[in-house]
C-alpha cells in the first residue's frame, strides 16, 4: 500500500503531494503535476514525457550520478529506440528495467508517478516553464519552513532527550552494573535499558527496527515524532527512578509501557497545541 502523502504544496492553485520514503531526499508527484495540462489523462502526460529522447538522456544522467545500481546497458538500449515513432516508455517499465530510484511507482488510494525534486523540477518544466517556477518556490518554502522547525524544536527535543539519556545511564551504571565488568558487558547494559525505552514507546528493539528499515540511516529515535520525543525524554527519567528503587526489570517495562500509552493519548489528543508550539 502506498503512504499517504507528507506534505501538499499548492504551486498556482494545484495540489502537489510530496512523499518521504526515508531516504535523504523527497519524491514529488508527477502525477499531480501532470493534471497541470491534462487533468484527465496525467498518466498519458507522464509517457508522452518519456517517449522524449532529451528525457531518456536526463534520468539516465541523474541515475548514473545517484544510483551504483543503474542498469546502464539496459538505459543504452532504452535509449537508442528513444524517439522512434513504435517506442513506448512507461514508468513501471523504467523502473524494472533499469533499477531507477530517481522515480517510483505506487498503486492504491495514495499511488501514482513519484519523482526526486531534480526530476520533478525537469518534469514542470516540460509540462510548462511557468508552472514549474510556481512548483520550485511553493517547494523551497516548504522546505525553509522545514527546516526553521527542525533545528528550533526537534533538534531542542531531541537535545532533551540526550540529557535524559545521561541521567538514565548514570542510574544504570549506579544500579545495575556489577564491578569489574568488561566495557563490552557494560555497553550490553546500556543498550539493554535503551531497548527497554524502545520497546515501551516504539514496541520494537533497535535491533528489530534496523532489520525492517534496512534502507534507512540513523536509527530509530531519529525518525521520532515530536510527540514521541517529548514522552522519550520522560521514559528515561521515570526508568533512572524505577532503577534507583530497585524495581525489577520485568515490572519496569510494564509501567513505562503503561506511561507511554497514557502520555502519547495525551499528546496527539492535543496535537493542535503541540503544532502551535512547534511554529512559535
């Protein structure tokens, strides 16, 4: 099933969705995109777009530039037909046989044609060098917005977090490491207790997450949302407590997975007040 879109920007009134599948960059949709000249028929926009030869050249280009895994000899074959009258380039067949990442596919309720911002930006201006300078400002808004609240608010909450973190593993080095353990034992800890935050808030182990997100950098706690990082920070305190009292580990999951279901209600109960907060 395809993800429902991240953001929607309105270049010259026309919704435009962007998606993030967790890799450094965007995709936007072409689709949307080609509902600027034929709202009936994006799909045949799209393919008419990729009959082009000048196309053709670009993404193999931009491919050849971003992917180590690009089908080069299938591209070269691709593009000797590229122009002729018979040739018919969709976007699935693009993708299969090349092994692009530059523009994905999806069905379902959110599917259609997505592509990185580069190819978008070439898509708009083929489809009309007007629209495509509404697409890139509407886009690099968006983006400027982005950031202002990623270094202001998440990178405060995740600050939060950090020094929640030191609290946590001092209570852990106090209480729970026995003398004269190797660091490798003692890093186990560590990352005993951290998994145990992991699986109260997210229900899954760093570990675990890795495996299902292979295609992802990072790690779990980076792809937080800023409900979640607010109720991460009050784990780590309420776990660093729990620890002091000696309360075994089986029961301090149980209540900071009680904690967190009762903090995270509250949190997206009121998650107008906590994105007014976020554009202070």
């Amino acid at each position: 099933m395809a993800m429902p879109p991240r953001e929607t920007i309105n270049p010259n009134g026309l919704p435009v969705n962007i998606y993030n599948t967790g890799e450094k960059f965007d995709y936007i949709s072409l689709t949307d995109i080609a509902k600027y000249k034929n709202s009936s028929e994006a799909n045949d926009v799209i393919r008419n777009w990729l009959r082009n030869r000048n196309t053709i050249e670009y993404l193999g280009l931009w491919e050849q530039m971003n992917n180590p895994n690009f089908n080069i000899e299938y591209f070269s074959s691709l593009k000797q037909e590229a122009g002729l009258n018979s040739f018919v380039l969709t976007p699935k067949k693009w993708i299969e046989g090349t092994h692009a990442i530059g523009i994905i596919s999806k069905a379902g309720r959110y599917g259609g044609t997505f592509a990185h911002s580069d190819i978008a930006f070439e898509f708009a201006s083929w489809i009309s060098p007007e629209f495509k300078l509404y697409l890139i400002k509407d886009y690099q808004t968006l983006k400027n917005s982005e950031s202002n609240r990623l270094n202001l608010n998440w990178n405060l909450n995740r600050t939060l977090a950090k020094l929640n973190y030191k609290v946590h593993t001092d209570a852990i080095k106090e209480h729970l490491i026995p003398p004269k353990l190797s660091k490798y034992q003692v890093g186990f800890h560590y990352a005993s207790e951290a998994d145990r935050i992991n699986v109260a808030l997210f229900g899954i182990t760093a570990k675990e997450w890795r495996e299902k997100n292979s295609e992802k950098s990072g790690n779990i706690r980076d792809y937080a949302t800023t409900e979640q990082l607010l109720v991460l920070t009050n784990l780590e305190s309420m776990n660093a407590e729990l620890i002091r009292d000696k309360i075994s580990p089986l029961e301090r999951t149980e209540r900071l997975n009680s904690m967190a279901q009762r903090q995270m209600t509250t949190f997206l109960e009121n998650r107008k007040t906590i994105k007014e907060l976020e554009n202070i």
